[in-house]
C-alpha cells in the first residue's frame, strides 16, 4: 500500500485552515461527516435469467426462426422472458445512475458525496426512478401480450426438439417466469446512507491498541486527501484534453464540449473540498479557457493546463490517478513544462 508523507499531507489542507476552518489530519474525518455522506446504491428487480443457448439446446440457432428468438430474448447465452429491448431500457437506467454515483463521489471507494453534489445526486435519483417505474408500467401494461409471444416464440424454437424434450425444456423455461404482482414488487430503486467514520474518543484494552488505531485512522484520513485531489485532478485533466483534442481536429471547439466544460469547472470545485490553492487557481484558468475557446491560442492554454495538472498531481503523489492514456501530450513532456512553472 502506498505510504504518504504526512507532513506534506498537512500542507494539502491548508487551504481550510485558511479558511477559518479548525482542521488537522488527526481530526479530518469529523469536518468528513460534517461535509459530507457515504452514499449507496441499491436497484434491482426479478431477471429471471437462465442459461438458453442453442449449444445446450441442441438445436441450430442459424434457422429464422431460433434467430428471432435468440434475438429477441436472449443475450450473452442468458434469456429472459422481458423483451431485450426493454432489458435494455430498464439497464440503461441502472447504468446511467451508478455512473452519476461514481462521477458525484469524490473518495472512500467512490461514496463518499460532499452535501452540495449529494443534493445534484438526489435529482438524478429521482429522475432515474421516474424514468425506471415508467419502463415497468409499460411492461405491466403489456403484461398479457410479453408472456403470449414470448411462448409462441419459445414454441417455434423449440419446435426441432422431439416432443419429450420440447415440453421438458418448456415447462422448465415457463416455470421460472414470475407472476405479475411478484414481478412488479421485486423492482426496488434506491439509495441509503451512512456517516463518515469518525475514531474520536476510541477506548480500547489497552493505550497501544487504541494509539495504533488511532494511527490507523489518520492514514485513511491522509489517503482519503490523496483520493479526493487526485479526483479532482483527473477531471480536470480529462476534460482539459478533450478540449485540445477537439480544437487540434477541427480547429474549433463544439458547443457540446464548451458546455462539458463548463460543468467540468463546476465539479472540480466541488471535489475541491479542501480549498487547495494549485485545484482553485486550475479552475480559473480552466473559466478562462471556456471564455476563450475561439482564439488561435487554445492549443497553449491546454498545453500548460495539462502540464500543470499533470505535473501537480506527481508532485503531490497523485500521478497515479491521472488517466493520460488518451492524452495528446506525453507525460514527460508534461512534467518538464510545470518545472519552468513552479
């Protein structure tokens, strides 16, 4: 596991201290719980998923009729009786909100939510669940006519096997499809919520485990600083260099982008919780960047973002967090411009 220098951590919030805020590493995780919660996903629903594929079917999926089937139901070898294109819709929802989660979060293993991105997180929620409910009223809906075609369809794929087998593999496949109200009460779409950990008061059997404890804590409190500014950097990064990628491609910078931009600067200032003075001053200069987006020296103003970004995050031992695959500068190229910098 990686050690940090906890001296230099200390200089990573001094930004709070500055502030007016009372804080030290020893002390991080009550302004943690204060700030901000650990944040949960829970969404789920009946799937009835069964392996259904020609292989253990024995039959040739190559046939019109299997091609439908398979098509139409079935997916990576597993079928379900609800149509793939509302597996589809109904996964597309639970992707786009675990991903909202992951993009919200800002540390202790993407849960942890400052209290303002939490509010941002909310409305996501409830617009997914809108949007989730809706997809299971329309399957209810339609409820009738799903189970009807989907055995009329299973008839036809079936219809090569000898009559023992055929009912055999039927019955077993029909078995497992749910009544509608169980269908309907398995969907579940929510979050829940804890505090951040605090180790403050710990009594335990004896002063030396309860000091290597204690210890313990204020590591997690130091990588729980890495993770949030090495976040924050990435975004910031990775925004940056899709801008630069877009302006060297086109020579200009879509509409699109400039607003990804935009809600870019928003974020990385919310990531930023502990008022680090290099995060503010990139975020400027990124502000200044989206005002600036139609002169001839974009190319620049991205070269130094990203160098400084880049060269910020490796000296306060965070380069690991930055995703330079697609970058269009390379690192070393990076590190040797924020020298003539700093």
């Amino acid at each position: 596991m990686l050690k940090y220098n906890r001296e230099e951590a200390e200089k990573l919030i001094e930004g709070l201290r500055a502030d007016g805020t009372d804080v030290t590493l020893e002390n991080l995780d009550k302004f943690l719980q204060s700030a901000g919660v650990l944040v949960r996903v829970h969404v789920g629903r009946i799937r009835g998923n069964m392996e259904l594929t020609p292989e253990v079917l024995g039959i040739d999926a190559n046939k019109s009729d299997l091609t439908k089937f398979f098509s139409d139901y079935a997916k990576n070898g597993s079928m379900t009786f609800i149509p793939v294109a509302y597996e589809k819709e109904l996964k597309k929802v639970e992707s786009r909100l675990r991903m909202a989660k992951t993009r919200l979060a800002v540390g202790y293993d993407n849960s942890y939510m400052p209290l303002s991105t939490y509010h941002v997180f909310q409305d996501k929620l409830k617009d997914a669940q809108k949007e989730y409910y809706e997809v299971l009223d329309r399957i209810l809906a339609d409820w009738s006519n799903i189970l009807n075609q989907f055995e009329m369809t299973l008839d036809q794929a079936l219809m090569s096997l000898n009559p023992l087998k055929r009912e055999e593999y039927k019955k077993a496949i029909l078995g497992r499809i749910p009544d509608k109200k169980t269908y309907r009460e398995s969907f579940y779409m929510h979050t829940s919520l804890k505090a951040f950990p605090v180790m403050e008061n710990v009594s335990l059997p004896t002063d030396e485990l309860t000091q290597e404890v204690k210890e313990t804590a204020i590591d997690d409190n130091i990588r729980m600083v890495h993770e949030v500014l090495g976040g924050a950097l990435n975004e910031a990064f990775e925004i940056v260099n899709t801008v630069f990628a877009s302006y060297v491609k086109n020579r200009k910078v879509p509409p699109k982008t400039h607003g990804a931009l935009k809600e870019a600067v928003k974020r990385v200032k919310q990531r930023d919780m502990f008022k680090n003075a290099m995060i503010t001053q990139i975020t400027v200069e990124m502000d200044d960047l989206s005002y600036n987006l139609m002169s001839p020296d974009v190319p620049e103003m991205c070269e130094n973002l990203l160098s400084k970004i880049y060269g910020y995050a490796r000296e306060i031992n965070v380069g690991a967090y930055i995703n330079t695959k697609d970058s269009l500068l390379q690192p070393e190229d990076m590190e040797i411009l924020y020298k003539t910098m700093v």
